[in-house]
DNA sequence: CACCAGGAATGTA
DNA sequence: TACATTCATGGT
C-alpha cells in the first residue's frame, strides 16, 4: 500500500469510461454496477482488462448492458460485441447463461448462498465466483489467481496447493474485512503485474 | 516473430 | 489429485 496507494478496484463505467475509486468504499453499488462487474469477472478471464473493457464497453455502447438485454441479444451480435475479450464465442453464450442466473441472485442472500449459485453457472469457477462476491456483492472474501499462488511461493508464505486452501490461509490469518481483502488482491495483482515485466518471471 | 493477459471445462492417468 | 488440451483477441 505505502509502494503503490489504493488501487480502487472495481472499476465501473461512467460517461463512456472505466473508472476507478480509490479510498471510496463508502457508496452501495447499484444494480447496475453489480450486474456490470458481475459480467467484467467473466470477459477478463484469461484476457487483459484493457481487453475485456473495451467488451464491456462495446456492450454499453451497443445498450446491451443489461441482463434482459443480453438474454434477448442474438448470439452473434452478442460475439461481435464481445469479441476484444477472446474466446467470443464461449463468452456470449455463458454471457447468456450468467445473465440469467444473475436475475436469480439478491444482495440479501448469503454468501455462501450467492456462492453455491455462481459456481453451478459453465463458466463460473472458483475465480470468477469469489471476485463477483467480494467486488460486485462486496462479501469479505479473499480472492485467489494466479499473482496470489506466485506471491505465496516466491515468498514461502504457505504450501497451500487448492484454491480452497489458498484462500483459508489469507482468511485466517487476516481481518475479515471487505475493504482490506478489496485492496489486498489489487495491490497483489499490481505487485504480480510489475514484477513480471521487471523480473521475468520464473514462477 | 514469439509471448501472454485479472480462467474454466473437459479428458486422461 | 496432477497435468494436458481447447478456447482463439490484441498488445508488446
């Protein structure tokens, strides 16, 4: 935090562009903003962010941001909207299928509620489902990816091997706070970022 | 030209 | 459980 400050994370679109908001924790997100980052967990999935933005915003442009819009969409234009995120084809159809479950989810279930119906969606793991709850349902869950897995080795903080293993150990041996678990994994995928271009990377 | 980014599903041993 | 393969855009 004292290297690179607080990275905002999730970034949501306003007048045409992402943005950030570092240190504003405070605001209840809307609908919206919660289907909009539910579907940015998707298309950023093995895709850079620069990527899967200009696919969310595509949709927006196209007034296809929305979960009755996408299920209504042909699958075609769905692909050529979506296609700067890679894999098109796979993601405007599980983009349909995670539109729908989205209509079935409430911000008053519980977590492990929320999480049981996010993984049952193709194309939903373990990732994708924890991002969705802790950046679009702001639920105190510790995310894993694959920067996190490296910090642990590079630094020997644990010899976790599953997801589910990896995200115990942060989540006993942290607050469990939804704030600092925000910021946590940003600044963990800045730092994975940054060290990768400058190091290498044997990992 | 090669390499990879904010993964997951499917199949095999 | 541990790997391998498929998916198939853009930036560097």
């Amino acid at each position: 935090m004292e290297e690179y400050g607080p990275q905002g994370w999730w970034p949501v679109l306003q007048r045409g562009e992402l943005k950030y908001f570092p240190r504003d924790y405070s605001i209840p997100r809307t609908d919206a903003q919660r289907f909009e980052i539910t579907i940015g967990a998707l298309l950023t999935q093995n895709a850079s962010w620069k990527n899967a933005a200009q696919a969310l915003m595509n949709l927006k442009a196209a007034g296809t941001l929305s979960p009755r819009k996408i299920l209504k969409a042909p699958k075609a234009r769905l692909e050529k909207l979506v296609r700067p995120a890679r894999y098109y084809r796979q993601k405007a159809e599980r983009l349909k299928l995670l539109a729908k479950a989205y209509l079935g989810l409430s911000p008053k279930m519980p977590t492990e509620e929320l999480r049981k119906k996010l993984l049952g969606v193709k194309g939903v793991g373990n990732e994708t489902a924890d991002s969705i709850l802790l950046y679009a349902f702001k639920r105190p869950v510790f995310m894993i990816d694959a920067y996190t897995v490296r910090l642990c080795r590079k630094h020997k903080l644990c010899r976790a091997k599953t997801y589910g293993e990896h995200r115990k150990f942060f989540e006993e041996n942290l607050p469990k706070d939804r704030e600092l678990f925000n910021e946590f994994h940003a600044l963990i995928v800045r730092w994975g970022q940054d060290y990768s271009l400058c190091a290498g990377d044997i990992l």
